[in-house]
C-alpha cells in the first residue's frame, strides 16, 4: 500500500531562526498527530593536496558539532510542547548543502518549515539560502517562520488566506481552511483584483466587488460544507496583494497562499506574492507547492 508523504520537516542549524521554526514545527506536528524530522546538513568539503588530508577531520568535527545541534533541537522540541505530550522526533545528518538537503527531503514530508534567514544573512528583508530554495524548489508546503522582537503569536487570531483563482489559490485555501479548523479559529479570506492599485475605478468599484464577491462564493463554498465548524470572514479590495496580504498578516497568526497566482507559467517559479510575504509578513508564512 502506497504511503504519502509524512511529519513535519524542519531544518536545523542553531541560529535563533531555525529555534523558532522547531518551536512551530513542534505545535504544527502536535496538532496533525505527525513526528518531527529533524535535519542538519554538513557541507562536503572540496580540498586538493596538501591538504586533503584534513578532510576527515573537518567531517568529524561537523559531525560531532551536528549532533550537539540535534541534541539541542530536541530539548527545544520537548520544551515547545509544554503541558501536551510531545511529537515523535526523528533525527538525521546528511552530507550535502543545506538548501539540497532540505529540498529533497521535503519530497517526503507532509510539510517543511524553515527559518528565515538561517546562520550568516544580513537581515529581515533578505531570505536565507535554504528558505529561497525551498520556496522555489520544495515540495508541498513550505512554512517560514522567522524570530523578531515581536509579541507572543495570540492562538485566537485567525489564519489569512491569499486567493486568486488560480489553482495554486485552490490548493492553498484547502490547506487554510485544514489549518483554521485544526486551531479552532477564523478563517480569512482575502482577494485581490488587481496586482497593481487602481484609483481610477472610483464609481465602477460597486461592479468589482460584486465580480469579487462571486469569486470568493464560488471558491469557498465546497470548502465551507466541509469544514462548518471554521467561521470564514471575506475581503474584497483593489490593491496590490501582497501589500494588503502583510497588512493583514499584523493580525493573524498564520498566513496561506499558493506559490504562483494567476501569472505564474512553471512549477519552479516563486509568484510575487508567496515572495514578498515571506520577506515582510508579521506571522509564519505558508506557501503551497506542488507536490
């Protein structure tokens, strides 16, 4: 009997980003009644004469270093899950790159969450190396999670979902609605006209907004039977998406949104909206991939 993809992937390198991707690793895998995986992944290392020799010591040191890393991390993961009985934790160290590593195995998880930055990036506005490549080659959902000094994320906000039409929208507001239901929170519904603001609508905004109000019927309907316990709260705006999209982020614990939108022509390519809501959004930040 085939067996689908399963547990909670996450990355693991011992920057304070990817501590904050085990913590909510940790309540996503508690929820879903999934193991953690936990990965670490050491470079391999290119040498020539004369020192060559040294590459058995580098890998033994990494590999000492890796597992004083997933040591760690599963203390985190013990600690994440407080008063309720933590996940199963799996641990692995794999030679290869990082964002490599991450990107193949993601191939098996039910979902993959990374950090944002990782170990040596610059800043907020920039994405690590694993997070990009996960986002542009990963498999399933992709869940970044950052660390700010920000408040403690309030578990009775709702999750935000992105939608479009297209069928990446389509997979992501399944997952959304999964995710609101499993939390036992609003969910809402977001659409957007236009990925350019548009003031010159004025008196023909009545007309748009209708148009939006069907969309978001026509989308949500099938779901909404499945899921009555989730209330759904719909938005209909004519702006930029991802503006408005990281606006809203500010007052919700989890956003959703697919990996292309309507202009997207290859599974391989990052939508601008997946991309600027994972460099600015407030809260974790789940972009569904194709599998």
């Amino acid at each position: 009997m085939a067996v689908g993809p399963s547990g909670i992937l996450v990355g693991v390198d011992g920057s304070p980003d990817s501590e904050a991707a085990i913590r909510w690793a940790t309540h996503e895998a508690i929820l879903r009644e999934q193991p953690v995986r936990l990965l670490h992944a050491i470079a391999p290392v290119v040498v020539t004469w004369p020192v060559a020799y040294l590459e058995a010591s580098y890998i033994e040191s990494m590999e000492t270093n890796g597992r004083d890393i997933l040591d760690a991390a599963q203390k985190t993961v013990q600690a994440a899950a407080g008063d309720k009985a933590p996940p199963e934790i799996e641990s692995r160290i794999v030679n290869a790159a990082a964002p490599s590593a991450l990107v193949t195995a993601s191939r098996d998880a039910y979902m993959t969450v990374s950090g944002s930055r990782g170990l040596g990036v610059l800043g907020r506005a920039f994405l690590g190396s694993v997070s990009s490549a996960l986002l542009h080659h990963g498999r399933g959902p992709i869940a970044i999670v950052r660390t700010d000094d920000a408040p403690a994320v309030d578990t009775t906000a709702p999750v935000l979902v992105g939608i479009d039409g297209s069928p990446a929208s389509e997979e992501a507001t399944a997952l959304a609605f999964d995710e609101a239901s499993s939390r036992g929170v609003p969910l809402v519904a977001l659409h957007a006209w236009s990925d350019a603001s548009f003031p010159s609508i004025g008196n023909d905004w009545e007309r748009y907004e209708d148009g939006g109000h069907r969309i978001l019927a026509e989308r949500l309907a099938g779901w909404q039977e499945r899921y009555p316990d989730v209330q759904v709260q719909r938005r209909i705006v004519s702006d930029d998406p991802a503006t408005r999209l990281v606006e809203a982020s500010k007052e919700a614990q989890l956003v959703v949104v697919g990996s292309r939108g309507r202009g997207g022509f290859s599974s391989l390519v990052l939508g601008s909206v997946a991309a600027k809501l994972a460099q600015a959004a407030t809260a974790p930040v789940i972009v569904v991939r194709p599998r």
